[in-house]
C-alpha cells in the first residue's frame, strides 16, 4: 500500500498550524503539541527535521521555539514530504537511478510507472501549505471519488492478470451520484486525515 507515515502526516498538521497563525509567530514543541494532541518527543523530533530542511527556523532562548521559514504560499507539500520522507518514489526506478532495479533492462512499466510518479509528485508540487489550512467546497470531494473510481477502474482494467473488470461506463451512475464526499487528495495520501 502507498502511504506517507505517520511522521509526514503529523508534519503536515503541525505546518498547518503555523500556516494558520501570523507570519513570523514562534511556537514551542510543547505548546504545538497540546494543541494538536500529538506526542511532545513526535512533534520535537519532526520539528527538528524540517528546520535541518530549512522550512522553519530555529529561535534560541527563553521565548524559543520555531516559525515558518517562507510565506505559506511558497511552501509546497513537495517540500514538506521531501523533507520528511526523501524522493518522493512510487517504485525503485521512479527515482530515475540507472541500476536501481535489476528488472530494468526487461521491464516493460518503467516508463509508466515512471508517469505515474510525475502525476503524484506534480499534485505535490501544486498544492501549498496555504492551501492546506483552508476548507474544501463540499462538491470537491465527490469529483474527487469519481475520478478515483475511474482511475482504479482504467487501472484495474490493465491489470495484466488475464481478467478484466468492467468498465467504468457499466458503474451504476445512481450510485456514484451518491458517493458522500472525500477528504481531499492530499488527505487520501494522508490516511484520511
């Protein structure tokens, strides 16, 4: 399954919150995690982590603590699983390292795989921190579902195991009509959050 940890998820939470308070205000590890119910050694770890990556800055002193490094807006969550989690890779070769894969000179999915992981890390890249802080219309989340639904039908469909599902055509449009709506995509990579 392909999934951030808990550590990139709990990331995001915390830059959210800073996302969300007066640019250049500093808060403490603790203070973040009251607020947020995570575990103070998590939240200290993580917020080291992301200052050594230069998205926030490290305050020394009896008001110490951290701030975001840049404006909300320059920040992309690229950067932010970047930071926690390395390359972003759905597969060995996805990270474009000639040998990493002893299957490469016969695989016949690199190169798709290889799109599949520029369509994720571009949906990254394309979402802010500012983004992140603010709600989504309620009718997002069913475009969402839908085009979920298409895509692991297509996916599933090309599945190279001999059978093939029906396409998304033959889906009860009634049904998917009333699909409650989903928490964003960058949630769904989230577990839901």
């Amino acid at each position: 399954m392909f999934r951030m940890t808990k550590q990139t998820d709990y990331g995001i939470v915390l830059l959210t919150r800073f996302a969300s308070a007066p640019m250049g205000q500093v808060h403490t590890a603790r203070d973040l995690s009251e607020e947020t119910l995570l575990p103070l050694p998590m939240v200290s770890k993580i917020l080291k982590v992301l200052g050594r990556y230069g998205l926030l800055v490290s305050h020394r002193g009896v008001k110490g603590g951290y701030s975001l490094a840049r404006r909300p807006e320059q920040i992309t969550m690229i950067d932010i699983v970047g930071a926690l989690e390395g390359p972003v890779a759905i597969t060995e070769c996805s990270l474009e390292r000639p040998g990493a894969c002893t299957q490469e000179p016969l695989c016949p999915v690199r190169t798709h795989w290889q799109r599949i992981n520029q369509v994720v890390r571009d949906a990254l890249a394309g979402l802010t921190l500012a983004e992140m802080t603010q709600p989504l219309p309620a009718s997002h989340g069913t475009r969402v579902m839908l085009e979920t639904v298409e895509l692991s039908s297509a996916a599933a469909r090309g599945n190279g195991h001999g059978h093939t599902p029906a396409p998304s055509s033959e889906l009860a449009p009634a049904a998917l009509a009333t699909l409650p709506a989903s928490p964003s995509p960058v949630a769904l990579l989230n577990g839901g959050c």
